[in-house]
C-alpha cells in the first residue's frame, strides 16, 4: 500500500500521519518494532531503500513514512523509486507512506513522482482551510482538546490569525489552559490575539534578516524567559517571514497600496501590516527567499523531530547570522 499526503496544509497533514502511526501500532504493531519514520536526506538513499524492502518483524506488516523524499532526495533516487512505483515492486508487507510540507515541485523528477503518487487510491491533499471552514475547525479542534469555544471568538481568531495552523493551535492550546474549563470568548482571544502581535517579534524578524547575533541571542533569551517556547517563537517568527513575502511580492508589482488596501488584498490583520511594511521596504525579495528558505530547514527539522526545538532553533541564528 502506497499513501501520498501533500498539500500547504502541513499542520492537517503531519496530524493524520501521526493518528495513521498511532492506529498501526495500536492494531499490528504494539511493540513498535515495525513502524518506522525516515526524515529524508540525500546521503540516506541506501538506508532508505533497506528500510522499504526490510521484511517485517514476527507481523504481516511495516508502516514506513518518509518525510520530504520528493523534496529533499537526488534525481537518479527519485527516477529509481518512481520506476519501482510504476512496476509494482514495493513489497505487500510494507504500508509506505509519502508526507510533503508542501505542493510545489519545481524538477521534473520529483513533478513525475508526485504526478504518480497523487493518482495513488490514498493519496489526500491539505489545501489551507478559510473561511467557514477555518472557524468550524477551531471549533471542533478546540473541543477535541476538551475546551469550547463559541463561532463568534473562533471567528476572530481566524481573522487575527489567518490560516497559519501551527499558530492557531498554540493558541487554543493557551485559550484552554487560560479559561481553566470556561467557555472561550472574544475577550479571551482578543487577549491572545493581541499578544501573538507582541512588537518584539517584528524585531526579532528584522534583526534575523540584518544578521544581527548579538541582538537576536538576547531577544530570544527574552521571549523564553517571558514564558514562551523555542516551537512558538519559531512560528512566529516564520509566519511572520511568510507575510513579508507575500507583502513584498504585491509591493514589487504594485508600490502604492496604503497599508489599509495591503491588508485587504492579502487578509492580513490591519496592525500586522501596519508594523511590518517598514521592514518589509528595508528588504529585497531576495534576502527574504533566502532566510525564508533556511527556516524550512528549521520547521522539517522541528516537526520530523530531528532534534531539540530550542537547540535547532539557536542553531539556526547562529548558522545563519555568521553566513555570508
């Protein structure tokens, strides 16, 4: 069995392949000595087709989940494995499972592999939520988690937020430990709203860009010891990065958009706009793509667990304010 899960979505997405693992180890795998996740790179190509083809341990079956394989491996690996898809020469026994953070596949190897896979029975694409779906989400995520909210605060969150999932959890995660078993109201988000827009972390954000070690080290320290995780100040920050490009990329084609206009075009909260158009005119499109870049590395790294969230993090700051 081969399943393939896309999309820009990465939240949705990286929760199902963890209800799939969590379903395969509870039903055939309960001493999890069959389930296996590979988080791809390209020096792993050897591992990684003896991880596939590996019989399974005293069961019928293995779950395999390769993390960015389409994104991250080599061309002569990917034209290796589509050739094997196209032949049926993956093994009964293994449950091999694709899982992309994204949708976009820029070579032609990996646009004929992911061409493949989508056409696959489980294949499932995570498209962003919006709208009225975003708000019945939270609503139903929020009683999952064994919290509730009511339509009207939920729809301000979104409207605060957007459509950032990382982002949107954290804070119901907050909005529920903060409201201690009371229904969530537009007081409660509104208060949470207003602090995921703290001004520091349109500082941060400039700082990183300038290459600043000093002053982004010390802005860190300080947000952690405000009581904020490594994994939040991350998605923060990266969602951030996300809203420059988007506001640069409308900028660069249309430079006389007030700020009003800015947030109207790109759904973004008014003040989020209004405090970051003067870092975004401080920056090129490049400059922008590249660190935009660098923190993807730091979210697989983050969400695939590849090791410490705040050491990849201060990794990250001090990898890239000493690069050239």
């Amino acid at each position: 069995m081969i399943i393939f899960l896309y999309g820009k979505d990465s939240y949705r997405s990286r929760q199902h392949v963890k209800k799939m693992q969590e379903k395969f180890i509870a039903d055939r795998d309960p001493q999890e000595l069959n389930t296996q996740r590979v988080s791809c790179k390209e020096d792993l190509a050897e591992s990684i087709m003896g991880t596939i083809y590996a019989s399974p341990f005293l069961a019928e079956k293995r779950m395999v989940v390769l993390d960015n394989c389409i994104s991250v491996m080599p061309d002569d690996f990917l034209t290796m494995l589509t050739q094997k898809i196209n032949d049926s020469a993956i093994p009964a026994s293994t449950v091999l499972v694709f899982w992309e953070s994204g949708d976009v596949f820029k070579k032609k190897t990996q646009k004929t592999l992911a061409t493949l896979l989508a056409k696959q029975p489980y294949s499932q694409k995570f498209d962003h939520l919006n709208g009225l779906q975003l708000v019945q989400w939270v609503v139903s995520e929020t009683k999952k988690r064994e919290g509730e909210i009511y339509q009207s605060a939920a729809q301000l969150l979104v409207d605060g937020v957007g459509s950032d999932m990382w982002c949107i959890s954290g804070i119901i995660d907050q909005l529920i430990a903060y409201c201690s078993g009371n229904s969530i109201t537009i007081k409660e988000v509104h208060l949470f709203v207003e602090k995921s827009y703290d001004d520091s972390i349109f500082t941060l954000v400039d700082s990183i860009i300038t290459k600043n070690p000093k002053k982004v080290f010390g802005m860190l320290q300080q947000q952690y010891s405000n009581g904020k995780d490594a994994i939040y100040v991350f998605a923060m920050v990266l969602r951030q990065v996300k809203i420059l490009l988007q506001m640069r990329d409308v900028f660069e084609q249309e430079d006389t958009l007030q700020s009003v206009a800015l947030a109207k075009r790109l759904s973004l909260h008014p003040f989020v706009v209004k405090k970051t158009l003067p870092i975004m005119r401080k920056h090129t499109m490049t400059q922008l793509v590249a660190l935009h870049k660098a923190l993807l590395g730091v979210d697989i790294g983050i969400k695939t667990g590849a090791g410490d969230q705040k050491l990849l993090v201060d990794v990250f700051v001090g990898e890239w304010c000493v690069a050239k």
